[in-house]
C-alpha cells in the first residue's frame, strides 16, 4: 500500500514539475543571478538550481560547473536525495559518503567534495528540485548562511511560478488569436458574399430604378462598415497578443487600389461626396504586405468619409517615388471635412487617444481603434505618417512605407 501511495506521490510530483514548463528551456538571467549570488553568500566555487524528472536531474542554471553536467542520470546526482527527503541535505565529504564516492564528478582529481541541497517546495508541497552550492573542500556553512540560501531557494520558486504564469498567458494569447482568426474569417466570407452579390445585382438592375440601387448601395456599404470592423477587431487583438509580423509578397498596387474603391465607392455617393483615385508608377509589382497596407489605405479612407460633410470632396493618391535611391509609396488621403485642431493631432499622433470617439457627419459609429492599427502598421514598415488639418477646413493624411 505505501509502495503505491508512493508511485502516485511521484507521479504528482512530476506533473507539478512538468506544469513550470521549464524543462531544457534557455538560459534566463533572472535564475542565473541567483545561483551566483547563491555562491557568494555561501562561498563556494559551484551553485545550481537542478530539477528532478522522472529519469533526470536537469539543471537549470548552474555556475562553476562542467556545462556537460547539465543533465544526468537521477540516481547519479546529489539533489535526487535532497528532493528524495523534502528537506535541507548537507554532505560534508562527498568522496565520504558510499553513495557518491564512485560517481566521475567526486572521485576525479579535484573533484566535489561539499554538497549543501535546499530543497524547492511548490505551492501544494511537491519538491521538483532544489538550489544546491557545492566546493572543491570540505568546508562548513554557518546558521545565517543556510537561512539566506533558504531565501534565495524561495525566490527561485517564485521565478519558476512567473516562468508558469507567462507561459499560461502565453498560451491564452495564442488561443485568442486563432480564436479571433477563426471568427474573423467565418464572419468575413458571407458578408464579402453580400458584397458581391449586392454588386451583381446593381449591374442587372436592367429599370436602372434609382431607389433599388440606392437600397443595394446601403446594403454593400453596410456590409463593408461591419466587414472592416472585423478586420480592425482583429488587428488589434493580434497587436495587443504581441504576434504582428510583416506577410511581404509581390503585389500589384494598381489592383489593391482598385478593389478600394469598389468597397467604398458605395459609401461616398451615399453621402453625395466626390471621391477620386490617382496613382503614378504603379504598373511595377512591389515587395509589401498588401493585406496590412490595404487596412492603411482602407481606414484612412473610411474615416475621411465618415468625417466629411454631403457634397464634400475626398482625394487619394498613391504615388512610387524614389529617394536618394531608396524607393517607397506614398500614399496621401486629403477630404474637405470638419478638420482637426492641433490637440487632436497631437493625440492620433501620440497614439493616445484620450477624448471620446465623435460620429461621423451623418452620425456613423466607430470603433475607435482604427487609426491605432493605422500607426501600428505603419511603425511595422517602418514607415512615416503626418496630418496636416485645420479645423473647418479638411484633412490630409500622408503616409510613407520603404520597400
């Protein structure tokens, strides 16, 4: 019966281990300034923080030590009887002891004599290792060192508790990423579906009946609204989840240029606004993430929209330029709207936004995060972003991407 409460004991103690997910991790500074300060409080040439699996002892920092130590068999290693015994183990003479005496590291000229061992105890009192420091001598630590290694084994837990924690937050953050991911593309494909189908039947509106177009012109600028905030909802998780990275590949920009007006032309003639496209040098295919400079271009020029009044103006240009042999695009998105004063560009530009979200002209609603995206993508090509604006008199928004 004891034989069995034992196995199960140790299976326990393996899985609180395993749960640190620290095993054969890379060195971490936070563990190694312990072990070296481990060794100066108690004096001694070697220290270590070593873990016990099921058939290893795995150490996970060590100082003073033969790097081909970092791993060896469990019986062949002191801290097994530290953790073996769940307390603090002190061996004044290794080469002593039957137990160690014919081990390489002991019985090799120069080899460990002392061995101090404090065991790690975690939150449900399982020992998974311990901090041990070691000497080349005999030697004998005093009450207040062993107290102090006593501390330092305590930290060593609460690193190893943060090194779990992180991992777990890790783990939730990538969860919510494929998660978002998942419904974003869900969500995406019938609205892109509503989006086409609203375009195939203003080209079969054979009456020309101006009031069903104007019904489809809602119902595709409805669905391109919600369609980009999905989009924007997603960016921002993946920006605040720390996973955003550059997806370059060879991109036309003539064809992303005019897919963006099919999306929000619809928008535009809604609220009666005069809405134009230019673009210079474009007939060459660029190395550039398309999806992510699609969002730029896509949420300035909602916002430009939502914030310019019926009958207003709104003017995109994207431009491939060169200078001092270094090509880049430029794309500028000016409108005739309600402007800004110097604060408010103070905030987009500072990236804190610290008044409330205002509706657009015709009281379209915002997500707000838009331009947050915006300049996160815009740090991400290491590109440039200005505002020019005056309140009353329109916007115009320049930004600069290298290629």
């Amino acid at each position: 019966m004891t034989e069995q409460c034992n196995e199960t004991h140790e299976r326990e103690r393996i899985r609180a281990l395993e749960s640190f997910k620290v095993l054969d991790s890379p060195p971490e500074e936070e563990f190694d300034n312990l072990t070296r300060l481990a060794a100066e409080i108690a004096g001694t040439p070697v220290s270590a923080v070593n873990l016990i699996d099921e058939n290893r002892q795995w150490t996970k920092s060590m100082r003073g030590l033969d790097p081909s130590l970092k791993a060896m068999p469990r019986e062949q290693s002191v801290c097994h009887y530290t953790v073996k015994n769940k307390e603090i183990t002190e061996i004044p003479d290794l080469e002593s002891d039957d137990r160690f005496a014919e081990f390489d590291y002991v019985k090799q000229k120069d080899g460990l004599h002392y061995y101090l061992g404090i065991p790690l105890i975690t939150k449900d009192n399982y020992a998974i290792g311990s901090l041990c420091v070691m000497d080349y001598d005999k030697r004998d630590l005093s009450r207040q060192q062993v107290d102090q290694l006593k501390i330092i084994a305590k930290q060593v837990m609460i690193n190893l508790e943060l090194h779990k924690q992180n991992h777990e937050l890790k783990e939730l953050n990538d969860y919510k990423v494929r998660l978002m991911k998942m419904l974003s593309h869900d969500m995406r494909s019938p609205l892109n579906g509503i989006i086409g189908l609203s375009g195939m039947l203003k080209e079969m509106n054979i009456s020309n009946n101006e009031e069903h177009l104007e019904l489809l012109d809602i119902i595709e600028q409805s669905s391109t609204q919600l369609n980009q905030m999905i989009d924007e909802v997603m960016s921002y998780t993946i920006i605040e989840s720390d996973g955003l990275t550059l997806e370059k590949k060879e991109t036309l920009l003539s064809e992303t240029v005019r897919d963006i007006s099919k999306l929000y032309k619809p928008a535009a003639r809604i609220k009666n606004i005069t809405l134009d496209f230019y673009t210079e040098n474009l007939d060459e295919p660029v190395h550039i993430d398309a999806d992510k400079f699609e969002q730029i271009f896509g949420n300035l020029l909602s916002n430009a929209i939502k914030y310019t009044r019926s009958g207003g103006e709104v003017h995109t240009a994207i431009i491939r330029k060169n200078r001092r042999n270094s090509d880049y695009i430029e794309l500028t998105v000016t409108d005739s709207g309600i402007g800004m004063n110097e604060k408010e560009i103070e905030e987009l530009l500072s990236k804190e936004r610290k008044t409330p979200v205002s509706k657009g002209t015709s009281g379209e609603k915002s997500s707000g995060i838009g331009l947050t995206i915006v300049h996160h993508f815009v740090e991400l090509f290491s590109g440039e972003i200005t505002i020019e604006s005056e309140p009353g008199e329109g916007t115009r928004f320049t930004v600069q991407i290298p290629l």
